[in-house]
C-alpha cells in the first residue's frame, strides 16, 4: 500500500522508522533482529536506506596509496523485498540522484516496480567523501526534484526511449526529504522551503523531516510550508541521543542543533547508560508532544540499534 493510503486510514499518529542496510558479510537476520522488537507497535512502512559506493585508500606493501571504490553497505532492494516477504510490511528504499545516471534510476525503478515496491524516498544524496561539492553523474540527476520528475514521468508511462511503445506506467508514491533547520547547502531556510517546494510540485506525495531535538523548530517548520504553498503531509523524523559521542556527530553529520537543556543533561552523564536513558525520555516527550500536535506519523531513525525506540513507543503508541 502507498505511504499515503496509510497515512489517509490512520486514525492516530503512525510509527515508523528506517534501518540501514547492514555491513557487506552480515547477514539478513541481523535486520530482523533490529526490526523485531519494533514490530509489535505496528509500523506500517519500514524505510530502508541507500548507502552509495565510497573511495577508500589502502596502503600498499610498498608504502603507496591505492585507491579503491567500495560499497560497505549493499543491498537496500533485497532488504526491501525481504521485509515485504518476511513481515507483510512495506518496505520504502531510498534511492539517490548520486551515483545513477537516468538509465541506472529507470532500470532500478523497473526492479523496485516488478517486485511490488509501491513507495519511495527520493533523494539527491550527499557528496562522496573525496567531493567538496555533490556531483551528478554525467547523465544524472542533480536534484531531488529532478528524480522525482523521472519517477513521476514512468507513473505516467512515460520512460526516456520515447519510442517505446506501450509502456505501462509504474505507481510509485514518492516521499522526499525536508530539513527544519535548513539543508546546510542552502543560502536560507526560505530559499531551501522554495526547493521543497518544487520537490512536491514535480509530484512529491509527503515529506519526511530529517532529525530534530527541537519540536518547535518542526511544528514552525510545517507553518512555513503551508504559508509556502506546500500542501503534502509532514512527518517528523527523530532519533534518541545514545552516547556522549553524539553530542558532536550528530550536529557535525547532520548539521542539527541540539537544545541547551539536553546538551547539559548529557554532558552530566557519568556512562553512556546515562546517556540512553535521557535520549529516551527526550525521545517520549518529544513524541508525545508531536502526536498530541496531531503528526501524521513519527518516523524513528534507528541507526541499527532498536531497544531506546522500543521504549519510546512502548510509552507513547
Ligand atoms: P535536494 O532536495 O536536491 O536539495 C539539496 C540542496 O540543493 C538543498 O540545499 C536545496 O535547497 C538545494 N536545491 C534543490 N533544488 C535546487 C535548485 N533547483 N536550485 C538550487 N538549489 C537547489 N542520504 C543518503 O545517502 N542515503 C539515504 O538513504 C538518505 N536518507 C535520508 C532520509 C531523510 C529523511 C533525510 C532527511 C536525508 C537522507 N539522506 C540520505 C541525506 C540526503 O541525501 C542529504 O541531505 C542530501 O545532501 C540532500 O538530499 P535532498 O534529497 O534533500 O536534496
């Protein structure tokens, strides 16, 4: 079912959360052990995300650099279809701009589309770690919107060979991402709405927000679109603190603030168990705030480990 049929039946805020598709050589069932725990609160979508190849060096025997190109984290597709297959659930994969030409996304688009996948997240993805700025593949897409175009285009039978004949259209609802603190390559939050904002007019169906501690910087977030024009659903997306190390790389790999309060409370933790605990209760009162609010679901970032989400949704949904 499409994210947006889900989200139109719901009586109540969803859950939701995504998983990452585990290191190359680990197997399906270190997936269903994340995923296990969280099912009794009944998500009704799973997001699984799209890890892009990196450039490594390893040093040679002989002290040289050699550079190889590596995908740590393989398999978004076939986790897809495993969570299909294994839970009945659906399954969203996030697909990238980078590193696909249109050839590449409409090909992978046929593959999601003959095997049931009714849903996507559509992104541009980030610059590869050797890159200062994204780069598009010659024959890719530099933008998200621009994705979205191509996916809506094949709902619509239309593929890049124009000559096909009798193309059947694919029906694929499409989610994107929004930042309520501002994408961090963009000159404003207005400028960055903007571009949002064309996301959804070239066929976006909702919008999933990266990560925030703040729920005032959501909901000021949502008012700003509507006063944009952007009608779609918003879902928040959010993610326990863990450990004193996500104090800086959650702000430095997300670009993301966190509230004076939780920052004092984490830097008073003597153990990371200390540190769980308070992303926990941070994680239930800001669910709670944002359910009251009426979001249309909560969307958990798991970053592979499910038991601080558990306790969350066990005193919230
Ligand atoms: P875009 O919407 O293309 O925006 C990128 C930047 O370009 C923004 O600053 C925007 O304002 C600007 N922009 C857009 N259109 C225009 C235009 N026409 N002219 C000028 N500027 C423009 N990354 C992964 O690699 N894999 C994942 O699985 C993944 N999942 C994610 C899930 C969520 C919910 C979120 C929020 C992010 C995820 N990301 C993922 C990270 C994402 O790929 C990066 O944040 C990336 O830098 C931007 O992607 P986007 O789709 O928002 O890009």
């Amino acid at each position: 079912m499409k994210i947006t049929e889900h989200l139109e039946r719901a009586k109540d805020t969803l859950f939701s959360f995504e998983i990452l598709p585990p290191l190359k050589g680990q197997k399906i069932e270190d997936i269903y052990s994340v995923i296990d725990p969280l099912m009794e609160f009944k998500p009704p979508f799973i997001n699984v995300t799209y890890h892009r190849e990196e450039v490594v060096y390893k040093r040679l025997p002989s002290g040289l650099l050699e550079q190889k190109v590596v995908k740590k984290r393989p398999g978004t597709v076939g986790i897809c279809a495993a969570l299909h297959n294994h839970y009945g659930v659906d399954a969203v994969p996030h697909i990238l701009c980078g590193g696909f030409s249109k050839e590449d996304t409409e090909n992978a688009l046929i593959d999601l589309d003959f095997l049931g996948i009714k849903n996507v997240l559509a992104l541009r993805g980030d610059s590869m770690k050797n890159e200062t700025l994204f780069a598009p593949e010659a024959d890719g897409h530099t933008y998200a919107s621009d994705l979205v175009k191509q996916i809506k285009d094949m709902n619509e039978g239309r593929y890049l060979d124009e000559e096909l004949q009798n193309s059947s259209p694919s029906n694929f609802c499409i989610g994107v991402a929004g930042y309520p603190e501002k994408h961090y390559e963009a000159p404003s939050l207005n400028n960055d709405i903007e571009n949002l904002k064309a996301k959804v007019e070239a066929g976006a169906d909702y919008i999933i927000t990266q990560m925030f501690f703040d729920n005032q910087k959501y909901f000021d977030f949502v008012d700003r679109c509507r006063r944009a024009g952007i009608d779609v659903p918003i879902i928040p997306g959010i993610k326990p603190v863990a450990t004193k190390k996500h104090l800086s790389f959650l702000p430095h790999f997300f670009k993301v603030d966190m509230p004076d309060d939780l920052v004092k409370a984490i830097i008073n933790c003597k153990t990371n168990i200390e540190v769980r605990q308070i992303g926990i209760e941070w994680g239930i009162a800001q669910a709670k705030e944002l359910k009251a609010a009426g979001a249309p679901a909560i969307h958990f970032y798991s970053m592979g480990k499910p038991d601080n989400i558990e306790a969350i949704a066990k005193a919230v949904f």
